[in-house]
C-alpha cells in the first residue's frame, strides 16, 4: 500500500534524524546553550531503526536522508548507513551534514554505501561563521568537504542559509566557490523552527532577493520540472552547474511535497511544521505487531495538512527547533 495522503500526495523520501545533538549551534537552529536534549534511553537503536525503516519501505519509501542534529555524531552512523544499504527494498541513502567530521568518515561511509552529501556551510569567512554556528569549527568543515570530494561523493550538494547583515553580502562569493569547486549550491530561505522563536519575515533574505544577487553576476534560467525537489533550480551560463533556490516560505512547494520524518526519538512527522506527531517508540518497545505500527503510521499521514501555513494568522511555530525534528 502506498503512503498517501487526504491530497494524494505519495510519500517516499524519509528524513531520518539519528540525533538532535549538534557540535555547532547555527543561530536559525538552536540556542547558544541550555537545550534540552533527548534522553539516550529514547534514542531508538539500530535494530529499531531497522524495523520502522523496513516496514515505511515496504509501503514506498524509496529515498533516505539521515539528518539531525549533526548525524555525524551517533557513533554507529558507518553502522546504520550499512544496515539501510542492506534493505531488501535498497533504497538510496544520502545525508545531509555540516561536515565536521567527514575528515575521519567520508571513505567509510562511502564504503557502507551512502550515496549523496549534501552539506551545510553559510559563510566562507571564518569569523563570520564563528559568530554564525557560536562554535569554531571552520576548518574542520573546509577539511570535511575536501576530504569528502576525495572520497568520490559526486555530486556534493551545498545548503546555504543567508541572514540580513551577517552573510548575506556572500551570497555571489558562495556561488563563486561552488563553481570552481564543482559543487551543486543551494541557498535555503530562513524558516520559523529556530528555538529562540526570533525568527521574522521582515528579516528573511527571499529566493527573489538572493536571485537579484546572483543575476548581478551570472546569468540564471530556469531549468524547469523540479518535480517534488524543494529547490528550484536555474542553469549558470557558461557553466554545466545549477544554483537552487528553495523557498520554504515565499513560494511554498507543499503541493508536491512526498517527505515523512522520522525523529530520533521515534516519532513520524508528516512535515517540517507538524504540532502533532505519532510514536512508534513506546508501541514498538511494547511488542506492537506490523500492523499495529503501520496502522500509526497511516493515520499520521492521513493528518498532513494541505501547506504548512506560514504567514497565516493562525500559524503556531513546532515547539521542537529544527535540530530536533531533522531538516
Ligand atoms: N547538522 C546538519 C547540517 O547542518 O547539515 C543536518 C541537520 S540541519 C537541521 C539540516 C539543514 O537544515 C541545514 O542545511 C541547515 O542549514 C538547515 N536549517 C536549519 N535550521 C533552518 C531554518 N530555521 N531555516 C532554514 N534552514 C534551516
Ligand atoms: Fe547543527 Fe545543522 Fe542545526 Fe547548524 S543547522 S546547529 S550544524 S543541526
């Protein structure tokens, strides 16, 4: 049976958090300190990650995005990318991380069968992403992306937030970057899942502005057909790269949505902004059969909302932040 919603929307691309636990502290994603952190003993583990993975597959999922957090820090991460290249349904893994600690575990993940990175980096100026991430950490991440590329992950996607005042003047140097090193850049518009719950509208850099920013320097056209792919791409004359744009909040693609988390804890969300979830955790810890899992499942996605709401009056922010959902 497949995962489809009340708008017939068919879902088969899982984002899976192994963590809510970061060794950076992007300001649009966590709080400086202070979080409350998930208890290890509600971590589900690889065995249980296998079971709620296994049962979504055999309903559709057919794509895997480990995400966190930093995922990078759940210290079986070479095990679990193993154990899901190893479904009977061999669904596509991939990963989205800040590349911190890549130096030591790009090859191994490679070998364990990880696909496709995306990576996270906002700022090429260290100080910038010293006040950015409240961490230092720069230089483990520009080794991470090298010694990524030198593990043969082709193409490496890289996911860039930009903020008003702080490093949206980067937004063509970043485009720069990627170009010369190859690599595919997304910019990503500020969404309201930040703990501090500071986020404004009226700050937000928008697709149209970072588009008008790149246009100074190169020319971008559409490339069409994005399908359910948040971003929207546009070719780079003179080049055979594409720029992406994803517009969570100015132009919403919650139409073609076809994502379903999975929280570390054990709790399927059915999107990004979701006040409900459904646990699998407790039932399944309480020897749940198949069905009843499933049946959870279902019903959690029979809930998903035709769009996520932003900038409606009656929009309420998820009380977890971004870290804790997985992105
Ligand atoms: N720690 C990993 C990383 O940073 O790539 C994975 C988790 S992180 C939550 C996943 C992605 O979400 C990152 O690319 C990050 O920039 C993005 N993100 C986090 N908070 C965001 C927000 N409030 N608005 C837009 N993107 C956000
Ligand atoms: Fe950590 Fe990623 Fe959130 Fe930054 S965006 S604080 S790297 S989880």
């Amino acid at each position: 049976m497949s995962l489809v919603d009340g708008f017939g929307r068919v879902h088969k691309d899982l984002r899976v958090s192994l963590t809510d636990k970061c060794n950076l502290r992007c300001t649009y994603c966590m709080p400086e300190e202070g979080v409350d952190w998930i208890s290890k003993a509600k971590h589900l583990t690889i065995d249980e990650l296998r079971r709620v993975i296994t049962l979504l597959c055999e309903d559709g999922i057919n794509e895997i995005r480990l995400t966190g957090g930093e995922p990078l820090l759940h210290p079986e991460v070479v095990e679990i990318v193993k154990m899901l290249n190893e479904l009977p349904t061999k669904p596509e893994i991939s990963m989205t991380t800040n590349a911190t600690r890549l130096d030591t575990l790009a090859d191994e993940l490679k070998t364990a069968g990880l696909k496709r990175l995306n990576i996270s980096l906002d700022t090429l100026n260290p100080i910038t992403f010293k006040e950015l991430t409240r961490r230092d950490g720069f230089e483990e991440t520009m080794i991470g992306i090298k010694a990524a590329q030198k593990a043969g992950f082709e193409p490496i996607k890289i996911n860039s937030v930009l903020m008003r005042g702080i490093n949206d003047h980067e937004a063509v140097g970043l485009l720069d970057w990627a170009i010369e090193n190859q690599f595919e850049l997304r910019f990503i518009e500020q969404m309201p899942l930040d703990a501090q719950h500071a986020w404004d509208k009226n700050l937000m850099i928008t697709q149209e502005e970072i588009f008008n920013m790149l246009s100074q320097k190169y020319e971008l056209t559409a490339a069409g057909n994005r399908g359910s792919d948040p971003a929207e791409l546009f070719n780079i004359a003179g080049t055979k790269l594409k720029v992406g744009i994803i517009a969570s909040v100015t132009a919403p693609f919650c139409q073609s949505c076809d994502r379903l988390r999975l929280t570390s804890d054990g709790q399927i969300r059915n999107c990004l902004f979701s006040l409900s979830e459904s646990d699998l955790r407790i039932p399944l810890r309480n020897g749940a059969n198949d069905s009843e899992l499933k049946k959870i499942i279902f019903e959690n996605i029979a809930q998903k909302k035709r769009g996520h709401g932003i900038g409606e009056p009656d929009f309420v922010q998820p009380v977890r932040p971004m870290s804790a959902i997985g992105g």
